[in-house]
C-alpha cells in the first residue's frame, strides 16, 4: 500500500517537473502572449490540483498503518495434542521428582540420632535398642525424640569442650615442662 502511494507521489513530481520545463520553454516564445497566458493558467490549475493530491497523500503517509498479527493454536491435530500433553506429563513428573529429591530422609536422620545415643551410652543392650526402636517406628513419639536429641547435642558439645580444654591443659603441662628444664639448664650452666 506504501509502495502505490509512493509511486503516485513520484509520478506526480514527475508530471511537475515536466510542467515547469514546458513553461520555462514556453516562456522563450514571447511573441504569443494570449497562448502563454493561458498556458499559465493550465499549469497553475495542473500545479494546483496536483498539489492538492499531493497533500492528501502526504496525510495518508504520515498516518500510522496498523498490522495485527493473530496466532491460533488449534488443538484438533493430533501432533499439537502429543506435544501439549506430553508437556503436561513432564513438568508434572519433574515437579513431583524435584519434591521428593527436596524432602528430608527422615530415616537416615532418625538412624543417626539413634547411633549418637548409643555413643553416648557407651553400648546398647537388646532392651535399649527395642526401646529406642519403639520409640522411633512403632510408637513415634516426637517429644521424647525432641527431648533425646536435646540431651544426645548437649552431651556433644560438653565432649567437645572437655576435650579442647583437655588438649590445652596438655599443651601447658608440656609448656612447663619445657620451661622448668630450660630453668634447669641454665641454673646448672651459672
């Protein structure tokens, strides 16, 4: 539609451009003054409407051209069914999958707290393992787990502190020592 436009628009400057050397020849021929004054008067009429189309073509240019694109997804093909259902089926299957793989294992937790506790213990008689076993599987009881992993952390972190300031007093016995014989050696040296 741009295309037709322009090539009207340029074929109108074209026929102007004709018209103005026509009346510039025209004008060498003075002896006629009658035809050249009615010749002026065509090409100022010519000139005239063709401006006046030439507006009203600038106007239609300059107007914004509205281009509407529509996509249809049409679900009667049996391909566009696989593809859509399929993709139903894999990010259900994958959101599922990425639960599960985002969960606790809560046995394996369960499994170490009772693994901590019978460190703590020292050792385990077949009552305490039943015991712990009835309290973990059969008969879940989560405040006493709550409670027993209380008492199980709290005994770890004790063991920790006593074996660092273990190690330290080690390390300042070993510190005297080595002072009191330098003390030694230099007493015998004087």
């Amino acid at each position: 539609m741009n295309d037709e436009k322009s090539a009207i628009i340029i074929s109108m400057l074209e026929e102007l451009i004709t018209q103005t050397k026509r009346a510039g020849q025209s004008q060498n021929n003075l002896a006629r003054p009658d035809e050249l004054t009615a010749q002026m008067q065509q090409a100022v009429v010519r000139t005239d409407t063709l401006a006046a189309r030439l507006e009203s073509l600038i106007g239609e240019l300059k107007q914004p051209t509205m281009t509407e694109r529509r996509y249809t997804l049409n679900l009667e093909s049996k391909p566009v069914w696989f593809f859509a259902l399929s993709s139903v089926i894999a990010v259900s299957v994958l959101s599922a999958a990425l639960y599960v793989a985002r969960q606790p294992d809560y046995d394996r937790i369960d499994n170490d707290l009772k693994y901590r506790y019978i460190k703590m213990k020292g050792e385990a008689t077949p009552q305490q393992i039943a015991e712990l076993e009835d309290m973990f599987e059969l008969h879940r009881d989560n405040t006493r787990i709550r409670e027993l992993h209380r008492i199980v952390t709290e005994y770890e972190h004790t063991l920790r502190t006593k074996i660092a300031l273990e190690e330290q007093t080690r390390l300042k016995q070993q510190e005297v020592e080595l002072l009191d014989d330098k003390f030694r050696t230099l007493q015998k040296n004087h």
